[in-house]
C-alpha cells in the first residue's frame, strides 16, 4: 500500500543538537509539506517543496532546514537555532494539483530534555 | 489573504446525537475546502473535500458537509454520533492558484467528544 513514513514516532534531543526528521513517500506525489503541531494553534507549515531539490519556506523556518534530493524524501533537520522545538511534527505530500487534498504521515514527537 | 475559523475549540455530544461542527472561511479566489480528522498523536486523515463540483459532499464514517458560498461556510455534519468519532477535527482551505498553489490553510481544530 502506498503511504507516507515518518520516523521515528518519539524523538529526544538534548539543548544544542541538531536532530533531523524522516520522511518517506511511495505515493509518487511531486509536493511534500512539513508542519509543526502545537496545542491550540492549529498546524503552521515550516517548509514545501513542490519538485526535487526545490523547496520553500513556510511560516515558521527559523531553525529549520530541508533537502529535497529525491522525489521521495523530504528530511527535516531541527537545528540548536530553534528555541523552542518541543512538538509535533507532521510530513504530507500531495499531488500538484491539490484537489485530492494531502496525505499525511503518523507523525514524530520531539522532545527537548 | 485567506482565512479559516472554526467556531467552538470543544463540542461536546451524547452518542446518537446530532454533530454540527462549524466551519467559515475568507478567499479571494474560489476555494478548495477539506475535513481531516486526527486521532491522538496520529496524522490526519481526510475525510471529505469541497472541490467546486456538488455543493454538499459526503464523506467517510457518515460525515457530510455542504459548502454555502453565500455563507462563505463548510459545516460538517453527522446525523448520529457514535463513541469512534471523538477526535480533533480541522477545517482545511486552498487557495486553488497563484503563489500559494497547493499550499493548505489550517482552521484551530474542533475536538469532538462523545459521551454514552
């Protein structure tokens, strides 16, 4: 079946490490999105690509960075830079044409300790 | 710019009873408008998409929704809860050109709790 993975589900990152999120689609969709999930604010895109090694910030990059070296992966690397990285983080990739809507991974939990 | 309110951050229903969540939205170009549901830490799943064709749309596990422009308003209705649909719902809106293609906007999220 065809599907985005997110890995891994559970993330601890020490104050000052960089940690990178995974994400893999066999969707063949030619867009992928990452968001931040906080409580009460809804999901607020981070950064999109919309074509191999092209992306975009969204509204909150800051801290983070991405590559889009295969259509079929998307990492999210957050850096020491972002101050305040304690949350969820969701990967979707949708086709071009957004009318089928997007197709969303499980998700990865990033904790500070 | 565009915009998406959900009206209530909390609704809460008895099994069996009506579900209304409520949905308006801000465009300047016709729109695209979806349902996702979210489960506890789990992503979000589609459940049912505005996309210019029929103006009330059906979607899974019973849900429905019908876009009225004049309202500009996508409220998503369930004629009889059950105990499987508590859960976080968000109202979803694109903006179907320009700059921002393909990009979504995300209301705040409805969630839904359900009790026997």
């Amino acid at each position: 079946d065809g599907g985005i993975t997110q890995s891994p589900k559970y993330l601890f990152r020490k104050e000052g490490q960089n940690v990178t999120l995974s994400c893999e689609q066999n969707l063949n969709h030619d867009a992928m999105y990452w968001y931040r999930q906080d409580p009460g604010q809804g999901l607020r895109l981070i950064y999109y690509s919309q074509i191999v090694n092209d992306f975009q910030k969204g509204d909150i990059a800051e801290g983070y960075s991405v590559s889009r070296e295969k259509k079929e992966s998307f990492p999210l690397t957050v850096t020491s830079a972002q101050k305040n990285p304690t949350a969820f983080y969701l990967c979707a990739s949708s086709k071009v044409d957004i009318r089928d809507g997007y197709t969303f991974g499980s998700g990865t939990r990033l904790t500070v300790v | 710019a565009q915009s998406v309110t959900q009206l209530g951050s909390h609704v809460s229903v008895s099994e069996g009873a009506l579900v209304l969540l409520r949905c308006n939205y801000s465009s300047s170009v016709p729109p695209y408008l979806f349902w996702y549901v979210q489960y506890p830490n789990q992503g979000l799943q589609l459940l049912l998409k505005y996309t210019s064709a029929a103006t009330l749309v059906k979607g899974i596990n019973g849900f429905e929704a019908e876009f009225k422009k004049s309202e500009t308003s996508f409220h998503l209705t369930k004629p009889s809860a059950h105990m499987s649909d508590a859960a976080e719902y968000f109202c979803v809106l694109s903006n179907a050109g320009g700059t921002s293609y393909g990009k979504l906007t995300f209301g705040q999220g409805t969630i839904l709790t359900v009790h026997p």
